[in-house]
C-alpha cells in the first residue's frame, strides 16, 4: 500500500479488502480525451436509442444485483437487505428516464411573431461526478441516467473508500452496451481535481458531500465558468404536530435514524415535537431504537451495521459527548461499542436545543435528538432555525394543516406523513448550505443541458 493508492476498508472488520492505483497525468489525459471524443459521438445517437441503452443498463443492474450489493456492504458496511433496495432503485432510475426522458427533453413551442420559436434542449458534454461514499450506487446512478440519456458522458470520481463500486458500475454499463468514453472512473486525488475541473474537455461539474467539499468544488467551477449541481450535508427536521398518529410517527422517525445507521445527508436528524405529545413519542421512539439490532450486516437480522469508517465513528462520539456535557438528557445510551469494526450503537437524546452539537451539527450516524416546542409557530421556527435545508418532514392527522406547514419549511424536499426520501419522478437537492440545483425528475435532467431558444422565419 503505498501514497498513489486507494484502499478499501471492511468496516465490520477494520480489515484491508482491496487497493486501487491512483490515476496519473497520463491516465487523466487519456480518461478525458476518450470522454470528448466519446460525448461527440454520442450526442448523435437518436435520444430513442439512448433510452433503449439505459434500458439494458437497468437490466444488467438486476442481473448483478447481488453482486454489487455484497461488494457495497463489504465497502461501507449497510445491512445486504438495504444494499439490495440500492441497486433495485438505480435500475428504477434507468427505466423511468428511459420512459419519460424522451418527453422531459422535448422541444417546447412558444407562440411569437417568428413562423417557428420554440426551446430545444442539447447535450453539453462531459460532466464530473464527485460521488460520495454513503450511496456509492444511487448517488451516482441518479445523476448518471438522465446525464447519459441527454446525451452527456461521464467522468465518474467515486469516494477513496468505495472506489471498488465505481469500478463495478463501469463495468456494467459496458455489459450493457453503452459505448467505451461514455461512462469512466477517474481515481484522482482533491490536490489533482482543480486541473480536471479546469480542462476545457470538463462541461459542467456535480458533487455530492459536505458543505465545505462542495463550496471548494464550486469555486474552481466557478472561476472556469462553468455550471454546477451540488447536493450537500443535512440536519433535517422530523416535526410531530400533537393531532400526529403517534407510534405511526416514532416508527417512521426510528427507520429514518438507523437506515443506512444513521448515514445519509436527508434522513431525519432533529425531532421536533409537540409538547402535547412528546413524552408518549420519546417513549415510542425509544423503545424503537433500543430495539434495534446491531450486527452483521450480512446478517439478514441486522437492522444497524458498522459507521463506513472509525474517523466517521470518532466524529460521532464528539457529538454526543459534548451534547451530554451541555445538558442533554439520555433516552437510549448506545454508542461505540468494543471490538473490531467500526460499530455504534443506535441513541437518543432528548431535552436538545441549538446549544447541543446534536441540535446544530450534522449527526452522520445513528443518533437522534428530541426537541420540543408549544405551538405550530415555534415548531417552525425550530425547523428552521439550521444552517441546512435539505429535507423535512412534518405529521399531523391534518393533511391540509400538513400543506401549510411545509409551505414554511426552507427546504427542497418536503414529506407529509412520510419519511423525506428521493424519487426518480420528483426533483431532488437542497438550500441554503444543503447546496444548490436539482437531480431527478424533468428539472434534474435539465441541469446539465444546453436550453436553446430557437426563432425561426421564412
């Protein structure tokens, strides 16, 4: 193992499963004239015939759905079950660009003096993906469907610790017969990104990752004049109003904190309830998380595996402790357990405010925090008041009073009587520090396309 390498780390072991060679000058250079080639070629290819090719890419996704499932469990950990609903939603991804793409990239007619105006949609080239390691399939696939299918290709820089799912995804997409140039991996480090963002062969840019990697990303990007969709970190508010079905709330508030063990930018992180109804939800929520089982994530009675890595866990134990310091009550007292691997039990917190680490800052694993307020008003304000603006979810048995509710929200994907969750028919990103632009639907297809407007006379 040495400095030009990237390692993979089994985080229910702490053991070294594999290394991958870091990609230098010459390999950049060669990765990204085949994407420029590659892209010339491909923005020719009838949009009919891009959507038959995502077609066959959602189909080899089923085939090695097990395959890769088991590859993103031994790289980051997530219980097999939830690796597998990952690969099913990227081939979902793929079919429903491949169906409703076509329409989403239309030409829309606008009625004007001209004899012809309308607005037509064109690809722009290669885009880089700066992909985390959370999602290692999803994340990429969600952005890479409707990229492909309006014609782009794309440089795909996956995280050091997953850089194994990158590789396998490539490797799919070229059973499926998408062309050698249109998707590729670029194993690089952040020191060798500014030049790959700076190359005139680069189009446009998406990152997903914290607020701090994404405003750097933003500004190289920026300073070359060229687009870019960030989705960033979270702190999203989970809001009970007191007519809430209440066990139908902490059941949903417990699968949102430990999926994935707590490791996702748009899970609920902040609980905030109604007084009228926050002892019997503490209560609900608690006896949930306490039950939760920690373990094998090949195991199919695990409900929590390992946190992806121990600075991840380290991170975590920071929070909490400073969080009990300050005053916060502990619910279910979980934490970093003994032994190898990069465990920690599922826990809760409650009599949290903006001063506790918990209220304020991104909790990037199984830890949930109680906050109580009096009216709708206050319940808001609480919501609100966070750097973050990802998502956010409020329940009520009011499904009107619901509406008013997340009107107030500041965020970009809101949930009624449901946990906050993507979906390929619906725009996904955030606000404020939770980024800028959209993935999915018609409005993420539509990032990374020239918008022409087109006047024409006889």
């Amino acid at each position: 193992m040495t400095e030009h390498e990237y390692t993979s780390i089994e985080p229910m072991t702490g053991e070294v499963i594999a290394t991958y060679a870091r990609h230098e000058a010459p390999d950049i250079e060669a990765r990204l004239s085949a994407a420029d080639e590659a892209w010339k070629r491909w923005r020719r290819v009838a949009i009919e015939d891009r959507a038959a090719l995502l077609l066959r890419l959602a189909d080899e996704l089923d085939t090695a759905q097990e395959d890769l499932a088991l590859l993103a469990t031994s790289e980051m950990g997530k219980p097999l079950a939830q690796s597998r609903a990952e690969v099913a939603k990227c081939a979902l991804a793929c079919r429903h660009y491949a169906a409703s793409g076509p329409e989403y990239l239309g030409v829309d007619v606008v009625s004007t003096e001209a004899d012809r105006s309308y607005v037509r949609y064109d690809p722009i080239g290669p885009v880089l993906a700066i992909m985390p390691w959370n999602f290692p399939y999803w994340q990429v696939v969600r952005m890479l469907a409707p990229a492909i299918l309006a014609g782009n290709v794309l440089l795909l820089k996956a995280a050091p610790s997953t850089m194994g799912t990158g590789e396998a995804l490539v490797e799919v997409a070229s059973r499926a017969g998408l062309p050698d140039g249109v998707v590729q991996t670029l194993r690089v480090d952040p020191a060798q990104i500014e030049g790959v963002i700076a190359d005139d062969r680069v189009s446009a840019v998406t990152f997903t990752g914290s607020t701090g990697g994404g405003r750097a990303v933003a500004a190289l990007a920026g300073a070359q004049g060229k687009r870019t969709v960030l989705e960033l970190g979270g702190s999203d508010p989970f809001v009970v109003l007191e007519d809430a079905d209440v066990g139908r709330a902490a059941t949903a508030a417990v699968g949102s904190r430990i999926m994935n063990a707590g490791q996702s930018c748009v899970s609920a992180k902040r609980f905030i309830v109604h007084r009228a109804v926050a002892d019997a939800f503490t209560e609900a929520m608690a006896e949930g998380i306490a039950a939760a089982i920690v373990g094998d994530p090949r195991d199919s009675t695990t409900d929590v595996g390992p946190l992806a890595r121990e600075d991840i866990r380290q991170q975590l134990v920071d929070q909490v402790d400073r969080s009990l310091e300050a005053g916060a009550l502990p619910v279910v007292r979980g934490g970093a357990l003994d032994g190898p691997g990069f465990f920690y039990a599922p826990t809760l917190l409650a009599g949290v405010d903006k001063r506790h680490a918990v209220g304020s800052e991104e909790t990037f694993g199984p830890v949930g925090a109680i906050l109580v307020a009096d009216d709708d008003a206050a319940l808001l304000e609480l919501a609100n008041d966070t750097e973050y603006g990802l998502g956010g979810a409020v329940w009520t048995g009011d499904l009107e009073r619901g509406e008013r509710f997340v009107a107030g929200l500041d965020v970009g994907v809101a949930s009624i009587n449901d946990m906050v969750k993507s979906d390929p028919r619906l725009p996904f990103g955030g606000v404020k520090a939770s980024g800028y632009g959209r993935e999915l639907g018609a409005h993420g297809i539509r990032e990374f396309v020239n918008v022409k407007s087109v006047w024409a006379m006889r």
